[in-house]
C-alpha cells in the first residue's frame, strides 16, 4: 500500500513544483522497489528478496532525503525563522 501511494504521489510531482524531479524519480525508484519487495516475498528465492530489500532501502532514503530537504527550504522560505541548510 504504502509503494503504492509513494508511486502515485510520485509520478504526479506532489501535486506542485516544489519538488524537483530528482526527489520524484527517486520516490518512483522507492515505490518500484517496494513493490518488488511484494512481489518477490511470494515468488523469488531468499537471496533475490534480500538484494531487491538492499536497493529498496537505499532508495528510500534517498528520496526521504530529499523530501525532508525540500521541505526544511520551503519551511524557510515561508516562515523565515530557520536558515536553509
């Protein structure tokens, strides 16, 4: 469910331009793999389902990354109490 929802929110940008299409395409690579992970639990072999976990987590945080920057910026842009880093 939750590749799901990172896949659409995604693919659609969050619904505006403030985030760059580097942390979307990387939400899309998170998403790919959590779904992966799904389908690989019922269907692949231990080792696949850990190499496919391995590169899933490392695109998760990743784009976690970088949507906590974005909004850290635009937290700061906005309010102005706290520098950009």
């Amino acid at each position: 469910m939750v590749g799901i929802w990172i896949l659409v929110a995604s693919g659609l940008g969050f619904g505006n331009e403030t985030y760059p299409r580097p942390v979307d395409g990387l939400g899309i690579l998170t998403a790919i793999g959590l779904l992966a992970i799904s389908v690989a639990t019922w269907a692949a072999p231990h080792d696949a389902l850990w190499s496919v976990g391995l590169v899933a987590v490392a695109a998760y945080c990743l784009w976690t990354g970088g949507v906590g920057a974005v909004l850290w910026r635009s937290k700061a842009r906005n309010i102005g109490d706290v520098a950009s880093p």
